[in-house]
C-alpha cells in the first residue's frame, strides 16, 4: 500500500499549524501533491536517481516537517545527470492520470524545467486564463534541474538566450494575440515549425547544461525564471550530498547542509513570517479535471466534447491523461 492512502484519512483533518488554520480543501490540495511527490521518489528510488527538494519545499520540512502553512506547492531539485535521465523514464514510468509536462509532451507549455501533473485534477492559474492556455493544467509538482553557475558575464548570457527562446515560443502558441502580437505569433510560429520541438527543447537545455556542475564552483537553480537571484544559487559541498527528513508522512532527501541553503536562501529562516503562498492565484478542483472546468467555468470550446462523467474522449485525442494516449474500448 502507498503511503499516500495509508494515511490519507488520518491527513484529511483541518488543523492549526503556526497560528493558521488549514481546512479540508488546502489539505485535500496538499493530498494530491503529496501522491505525486511519491510517485516521484518511487521512480527515483527504482533508477538510482537522486533529487532534494528546494525552496519553500526545503524550508517546509526543516522548519515544518511538512507544508509551510501558508505554502500551496511542492518544489524538487535533481542534479542535471539525474534531471535528464529522469527525464526519459518518467515517460514510460508514469500512467494515466499522472502526467510529464515538459514543452515536448505538451506543446505549448513554455517552460525551463518540467512538472508532474494529475489530470483528473485542476490547477488554473487565473493570471493566464485570458490566454486560453489549452495545456495541461492538473494539480503539479515541480522539478528543476539544478546546474552549475558560471560567471557573471555567462549567467547575463544565458538568460537573454533563455529570454529570447521563451519569446518565441510563447509568441508561436498565442493564438489570440491581436494586433502587432499577432504578426509576432505568424513569425515565431514559423520559427517554431521551421526549427522543430525537439530542436528548440535541446537548444533550451543546452544553454544551462554548458556549465558543468565538475567545473563550478557554486550550483543551483540557473535556469529558473530568476536565474539572476544568487540566493538560488549554493556551495557545491553544500548540495552534492544528501540525508533524509520527514516531509508530512513521507521520507524525503534534503542537502546535508539544509541550514546553510536555507541561510543562502531565505536569510533569518527560523523566524516565522507569514507570507503569500506562491500559487495563491489559482483555481484549484481535487475532484474535477482541468478540462471540465476549463469548459464549464471558462468556456473554452476547445473541450466540448470531454466527458466528465468518464473523461475518455479528449484523453484518446490529445494523450493529456498520460504519457500516451489512454483509450477505453
């Protein structure tokens, strides 16, 4: 039995944590991140690979043994080897309704790192709703790829080729741009069917896979979307080796000098600040597919004819329900 459903009744409980009151639906969301981030390390544990988490994720299990009460995500960091190679297994590891998103298994998506997604769930963020985002969007863990940091006149480098690429890829699949974004979208849609997917994907990662970890001095997170905030960035000594900690009812891997990443990160961390979630902006549904919602709530004509009573018909077209197509006869 997964770890996941042995607790799952005893976790379901509203609680205070920290002076805040945390309800059945923030916990029914942590639920379904939690299911994924087992998920994750049951695939990483089967192929040797290692991860650590990162961020709020890191700080929640030092401080918290868990969520940061105020916290709406999950957070992970693999070291580039590991990141690649998970990469390509998850693909074949991960089934319907769990989900690799990556900008190749879902065009569309423009992003520098990938998530793990559940597509029977919804997480919309209301900040792109307008953009009639058609891709992917169940309750998710990220997972980024953790580099080596080159100098300054490299990392300025990276990011306007990481800007540059994001530009045109976010601009090929705006298919509402009005106006002069439209010529924009015409242009770099060309550019994107001209070049192909697989290209762009590799030219993406291989500005950030230039820098070896061997060769630096520092690692992190270069190609989050703030690559230029050192406080992301950390010793080598200080992340290459891990130990275990508790994350809610889960054992997870944390770098073995969490103080001093977490010291790197967030300064005074043990001092207990509320702070906004970094998703609070999103429509979460533990019980309703992204699609469903998408069409009924945002009328996105796109998924009319997703059933939601078994939600088949759209899977077999688009293959979002997994990472292939998952058909019922």
């Amino acid at each position: 039995m997964m770890l996941c459903e042995k607790y799952k009744e005893q976790f379901l409980q509203p609680e205070v944590r920290c002076d805040t009151y945390i309800g059945i639906e923030m916990k029914q969301v942590w639920f379904a991140e939690l299911q994924l981030l087992e998920k994750f390390i049951d695939i990483c544990n089967k192929h040797g690979l290692s991860y650590q988490l990162v961020g709020g994720s890191l700080l929640g299990a030092i401080r918290h043994k868990g969520f940061i009460p105020w916290d709406d995500d999950i957070d992970v960091g693999m070291l580039r080897p590991d990141y690649d190679r998970f990469v390509q297994l998850a693909k074949n590891e991960l089934e319907a309704p769990f989900f690799l998103q990556t900008p190749l298994t879902d065009p569309g998506r423009n992003i520098d790192y990938v998530q793990i997604r559940n597509s029977a769930t919804t997480a919309i963020d209301l900040r792109y709703v307008d953009d009639h985002n058609t891709f992917n969007q169940g309750i998710f863990i990220d997972i980024f790829p953790i580099d080596g940091v080159g100098s300054d006149e490299v990392l300025q480098k990276q990011e306007k080729q990481q800007q540059f690429i994001r530009r045109v890829y976010g601009s090929a699949f705006k298919t509402n741009a009005t106006g002069k974004a439209k010529i924009k979208h015409y242009v770099s849609n060309a550019i994107y069917k001209i070049v192909g997917p697989k290209n762009i994907d590799k030219k993406r990662n291989d500005i950030f896979r230039k820098v070896s970890i061997e060769s630096s001095n520092e690692i992190g997170l270069v190609s989050f979307l703030f690559n230029n905030n050192r406080r992301n960035y950390w010793k080598k000594e200080w992340v290459l080796n891990c130990t275990n900690a508790p994350f809610e009812f889960l054992n997870v891997t944390v770098p073995i000098a969490a103080d001093e990443v977490l010291t790197k990160t967030y300064g005074n961390w043990r001092m207990f600040e509320k702070g906004m979630a970094m998703h609070s902006g999103i429509d979460f549904n533990v019980s309703k597919s992204y699609m469903e919602v998408l069409r009924d709530k945002y009328h996105y004509e796109e998924f009319k004819s997703y059933n939601s009573q078994k939600g088949k018909k759209l899977d077999c077209e688009t293959g979002r329900g997994g990472t292939t197509p998952h058909c019922s006869k």
